[in-house]
C-alpha cells in the first residue's frame, strides 16, 4: 500500500508533494524531468496574457548565513547555510499559445501526476475577467488537473493584479465567478501572506466557489545594502523594488498563517508552501492542516538537479513514508490538523500564578 498516496481536493495525488509556481516549473523540459525524479504534480509557473518584461539583471538570489560571522547575504562565504531567496521576478513571459501544446505534452506523458495550471489576469474590467475565463478554459482544455489562481504575487506593477488585489473582496468574489462558471475542475487561491485580512480573503475564496487555498507567496522585502560597496545586492541601475522572501526564512511564518486558515475553516483544503526544504518542514505543515505541500525555493537550491530538487523529492518521498511507517500512519490524513486545538489565544496559556487575569487593570 503507498502511504503517501492522498486525494487532495478531488484529486489523486501519488505523494503530497508538488513544485510550486516559480522557475522550476516555467518549462516542459523542466516539468517533464521533476515527473521523472518522482514529484506528484506540479503548479506551473503563472500564465498570463499581459506583457511581461523582466528587469534587466538577476532575477532571484539566494542569500546564506554561517555560525562563524552570522549575517546574511547572498555573498560566496565558506560554511554557510542557506537562509531565503529573494526574487522580483514576474510572471512567466512564454506566451500562452506555447503553453498549451506544452501542457498537453506533459500531461500524455505523466497522466498520473496531477497537474495545476497557475493563472493571472487584471481585475480593472470585464474583459480582465473574461482573460481568467480564457485562461482556465484553454489550461483545461489541454488536461490540466486543477486550476490556481495567483491572487499573491507582491511584486506587480499593475494595481489590478497579483498582491495588490488581495485584500479586496469583491474582486476576489468577480474572478472566482469569472473562473468556476468557466470550467469544472477544482480551483485553488494563492493568496498573500501580506495582509491583515488573509482570513476574511480566504472566506470569501471558499465561500465564492475555492476548492483549496495555496498559502503563502513570497513576503514583501527588501535587498539588504553590503555597508563596503554601497550597493543593494540585487540592483539595477542602483534601483531596487519590493521583491519576495522565500525559502526557510519564511518558515514559521507562513506556517501561522496556514493555522489561522486552518481554525477558521478546518474543513477545508490548504495546499502550504513556505520554507519547506525536508520532512520536518512538511510535517509541520501538515499537523496545522495542509494536506498538500508546495516546494520551490529548495528545488531551485539544489546543485546539479537543473533546478528542479530530485535529491529532495526523493528524501521527502523517503523520510515521510518512513515516519509513517515508524509511527503506524495509514496515511498523511491522520497527523493533518492535529496541531489546530492546541494553537491556542496567549490568554488560554497557563501561567506561574492563578492571579493574572490577561493583563487588565481590576477598578478598586
Ligand atoms: C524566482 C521565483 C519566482 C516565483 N514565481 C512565482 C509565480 O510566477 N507565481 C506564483 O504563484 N508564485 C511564484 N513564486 C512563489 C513560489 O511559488 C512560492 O510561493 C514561494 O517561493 C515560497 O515557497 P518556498 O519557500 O519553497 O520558496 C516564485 C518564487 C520565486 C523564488
């Protein structure tokens, strides 16, 4: 029996790990050789029918950190650890008419791997929400398993689209209508994690017709400066933007983001990303409530992988079914969650005395 096996918003997934939307997924050859080291789908990088233009430098870094001399930096130093990546790249800039024989390909080949189209339009006008109907239509179409829409990219310039557009409800209501009356498969929300109203997000997600929701995106952040050379260590033109954290430095964070989405709605399918670059990570997310675990940052880390992490999906597969297997697990279902009752309000958690009463003046 394969332990790992999960069905995740419908969907049949041989092990509950998938390659995130980013570089490792923004080609076939790329999609075809992580199939091939064993992930069990993939999100593909975000497609979209708009312009885009990179900037016209690095587009990702990665920054390290050592015990010795313990800043970070994406500066070559001996004994480091990776920390995060830091990227401020856009959306894919293969056109969509290329995808879709792409898509098709890819699915023949591995019709047993799940495969979830990631997708992006504006939200100014109609004819923006027509383009997310247009986008999942032509993705499903070609055999794409399930459909995500990127509701969380933070670095885009347009006001009506990525980031920008998470915290407004309506919106999130008009390209929910836009996608689920086009087409039937399962439709995950990325959302942001940059936001002091990611619950409500989520339920009007859920409410408007997710099946799942994908958590997190990259955090909003800045280069850091090196004090020597006065440059930003991604610049261009001595310029920077906001761009996205990933990797471990997230970790934490976007795990307690995963358990507020998880006690607001724990009936409903997260799929967590953030950080996650071994067995350990994973199971956190899973006992805070994600029954699918999305990876990127340490796929793209991974030498001699083509970016892409077969080392890593081979551990993840490897160490998951072993704890599983360790502990009498029939299956990730029965740890998913089981952290939800004891995250609990700082009030709820025991102190030294019985007198303290949270912190509020008592009238004499
Ligand atoms: C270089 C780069 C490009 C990315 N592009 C996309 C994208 O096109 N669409 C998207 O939804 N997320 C994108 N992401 C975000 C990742 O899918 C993921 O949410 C994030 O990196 C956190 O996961 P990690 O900690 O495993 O890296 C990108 C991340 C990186 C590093």
């Amino acid at each position: 029996m394969n332990k790992l096996a999960t069905t995740f918003t419908g969907l049949q997934f041989e092990n509950p790990f998938i390659l995130a939307s980013a570089p490792p997924t923004e080609s076939k050859r790329k999609i075809l050789k992580a199939f091939e080291a064993g992930w069990g789908g993939i999100v593909t990088k975000t497609i979209g029918l708009h312009p885009v233009e990179n900037v016209a430098g690095p587009k990702t870094i990665y920054q390290r950190t050592s015990e010795t001399k313990p800043y970070v930096s994406r500066l070559k130093r001996t004994d480091t650890v990776s920390h995060s990546s830091w990227n401020w790249e856009l959306i894919s800039d293969q056109p969509l008419d290329l995808w879709l024989p792409d898509l098709e390909e890819i699915k023949t080949t591995y019709p047993d791997r799940m495969v979830i189209a990631s997708i992006m339009a504006g939200a100014d006008s109609d004819k923006e929400m027509d383009n997310w109907s247009k986008l999942a239509i032509a993705c499903v179409n070609v055999g794409c398993d399930a459909i995500e829409l990127n509701m969380s990219c933070p670095h885009m310039d347009r006001k009506d689209m990525g980031a920008n557009i998470a915290n407004d409800e309506d919106i999130i209501r008009s390209v929910l209508k836009a996608v689920t009356s086009a087409v039937s498969v399962p439709i995950w929300v990325k959302l942001t994690p940059a936001t002091s109203s990611l619950v409500d997000a989520a339920r009007v997600a859920y409410e408007s017709g997710a099946s799942s929701i994908s958590l997190c995106n990259t955090f909003p952040s800045l280069p850091l400066m090196d004090p020597e050379t006065m440059k930003f260590e991604v610049e261009v033109d001595g310029l920077v933007t906001s761009g996205g954290l990933g990797g471990l430095a997230i970790l934490h964070q976007a795990l307690q983001r995963v358990s507020d989405i998880s006690k607001a709605f724990p009936d409903k399918a997260i799929s967590g990303i953030g950080g996650i670059r071994g067995f350990r990570e994973a199971f956190n997310f899973i006992i805070h409530g994600a029954g699918n675990l999305q990876v990127c940052t340490a796929a793209m880390q991974e030498k001699g992988s083509g970016g892409v992490g077969i080392k890593l999906i081979q551990e993840l597969k490897h160490d998951l079914n072993d704890y599983l297997e360790r502990k009498e697990y029939s299956s990730i279902d029965e740890i998913r969650g089981i952290a939800r009752q004891r995250v609990v309000e700082h009030s709820q958690v025991r102190r030294k005395s019985d007198a303290y009463n949270g912190g509020y003046v008592i009238a004499s």
